[in-house]
C-alpha cells in the first residue's frame, strides 16, 4: 500500500476531522516536516505530517483528536505564521480515505537485519558521491533501451522481459569498465556460499522516473546464479518483499500487478526496506530464491514516521551471474528448473 490519501470531508460528515488540509506549506517553499510537526503540535499530538500532493506547498496534518485541528485551524488559517517563515497558510479540514488506512502500511526497515529475511544484505554508501555521478554520467554517455515505463541498458548478456531468461549463446561482450570498481568491491559483504568470489558477467541499468517502481517478481531460478547485486543511484526508494508460503501461483518469474495491489495478506509474508542512495543491496539464498521482491509505484515513501520524497531519477545497477545449467536450489516450489 501506499502513503494514507486524504480528502475534503463530505457535507454529510460535517465539517470537523482530526486532518487538515495546509497549503502555501511544505517542503518546496523551505519548511521541512520536523518543523512543521512541531509548530502544529502546539495544539495537541501530531500523528504525522503527509505532502498533500507531488507540489511539495501543501500537507496534510493529521492530529489524534478532533479539537486538536480545530483549535491549530482557527489559530492558523489566513495568518502569517512568524514559526514557518512568515507564511500565510490556507487550511481545509480533511478525511482519510477508507480503503487507504495507515495501518495497512508495512513497517519500512533501515537495515537488512530488522527483516528477518535470510540472504539479504545492505551496504550504505557502497559509492561514493563522486563515483556516483561518474557512474551516471558513464551511462548517459550510451543509449538507452526504452520499456513501457522506464529506461534499461544490458551488458555482458541481454535480459528478455518476454522470456524472463537470458540466451546464454548471444553474449555482448564483457561489462564495461566503469564497473571495474564495484567489481572489485563486492568482496565486502560476507563471502555466502562464494558470492563475494562469483564471477559477475550481466549487468542491467534501470532508469525508474519519479513515482515508476517495478513489480513482483522472483529473478527466474535458471537464469541466474544465487547472488543479485543492485546498487542504488540518484534516488532513494523503498524495496519490499513478499514470501508466499506454497510458493507463488504463478510462475516464480513472472510479475503481476495483481500481486502489487492485492491486500489479502494473509497468504503471504510481507517485509519493506529502504534503500538510500549509493546503498548496495545482496540477494542470496532464500531471498533470492523464495521472496519475491519489488518497488512500489510511488513518488512519496512512509520510512519511520517520515515521508521521503522520490529523486527526479532513480538509476539502479544490477549485477548477476548467467546460469550455464539448470538450477538445484532448496527452493523446489519457487524454481521453474525442478518445477
């Protein structure tokens, strides 16, 4: 699910709500969230503060009693505020949108260990800033393949979104040298089953535009090895992941929307963990093989309370082995080799 959306309150509801709809406020015009919290907080407990829209000058107060926003509403509306810079705030009473009820949201993690996801590792600032934006410059130095939504370059082996699978007989070429480096730098994270010792010969670059993300899916068993690599660039995002317990009723490798927006978790673990900028993530063993992983489709991200505004690009390297033979893995259910 995504952040709550609010809305104005119907005539029928009448006019009073524990939200407020603040324009002529919020992060675009130099007013973070911690300060707007706390001036509101003034009159009562602040449950969080949401940007109202993708402008970054309106925000959604939300307080946990009724006279709360009432009281911060006949104080603040049509008033220079002296604690937000002097701003003329314009103030609505809004509503919370049933089928949108924070409590739907999945807790986001900060670190891979909070998941209690088997296989999963998160390095921050693997990059520096610096090599980060010759990484990017690196790559907008060479064409771009477009997709539906997003832009992808392939190296070393060309990924098919068709097949879902990589013809290991039509190779491109080795991976280019810009990558030489995190190449070498994979060797950080814990040497699982030879991952920091595997011989990565694909790399995918994805292009994600603000509020593009990717669906469910697990990377098909026999196309790859057991470790992905993806480093994140440009733009933070959240990953989430979802365990089906009989394994997923369509194929492992496949995607589906349906998945995405489904809310009928109860057949399915969930977990969500934020990547920031320069972060590298792993995906080995069980995480790799058994828990689908995707982005969801937002411009804003819920991380610990704060809302994270998506960058105007995200540009995500992932770095895989090509599988030469079928896959063995202990996850029969989820691998279309031993399905």
């Amino acid at each position: 699910m995504g952040l709550p959306r609010f809305t104005r309150p119907k005539e029928e509801d009448g006019e009073s709500s524990p939200n407020l709809y603040v324009a002529n406020c919020g992060p675009a015009v130099g007013l973070s969230f911690d300060t707007i919290a706390s001036v509101f907080s003034t009159y009562g407990e602040v449950k969080g503060v949401y940007e109202a829209d993708e402008t970054g000058t309106r925000v959604i107060i939300s307080y946990s009693e009724e006279s709360s926003a009432q009281e911060a509403l006949n104080a603040l509306d049509g008033h220079p505020c002296p604690d937000l810079n002097g701003r003329y705030l314009h103030i609505r009473y809004s509503v919370l949108q049933p089928h949108c009820q924070v409590n739907h949201l999945v807790p986001v993690s900060l670190v891979a260990s909070e998941l209690n996801i088997p296989g999963v590792y998160l390095l921050h600032d693997f990059v520096t800033a610096k090599e980060e934006e010759e990484l990017l410059a690196a790559v907008d130095e060479r064409p771009w393949k477009s997709l539906s939504k997003r832009r992808v370059q392939h190296y070393g082996y060309e990924f098919s979104y068709e097949t879902r699978n990589v013809d290991t007989k039509r190779k491109l070429g080795e991976l280019p040298s810009f990558v030489s480096s995190i190449l070498e730098r994979v060797s950080l994270f814990p040497d699982l089953d030879g991952a920091a010792n595997m011989i990565l010969d694909q790399l995918t670059v994805n292009e994600y535009p603000p509020g593009v993300g990717l669906s469910p899916h697990i990377d098909t068993h026999s196309a790859f090895e057991g470790s992905i690599f993806s480093l994140s660039l440009a733009g933070p995002c959240i990953m989430e992941f979802r365990k089906y317990s009989e394994g997923p009723s369509k194929p492992a490798s496949s995607t589906s929307k349906n998945l995405e927006n489904s809310d009928d978790s109860s057949s399915f673990l969930r977990r969500a963990i934020y990547l920031p900028p320069r972060s590298m993530l792993l995906l080995s063993g069980e995480a790799r093989y058994a828990w689908q992983h995707y982005i969801p489709h937002h411009k804003v991200d819920m991380v610990k309370g704060s809302v994270i505004k998506r960058g105007p690009r995200r540009v995500s390297f992932t770095l895989r082995k090509v599988r030469t033979g079928p896959c063995h893995c202990a996850f029969p259910q989820y691998c279309d080799s031993q399905r």
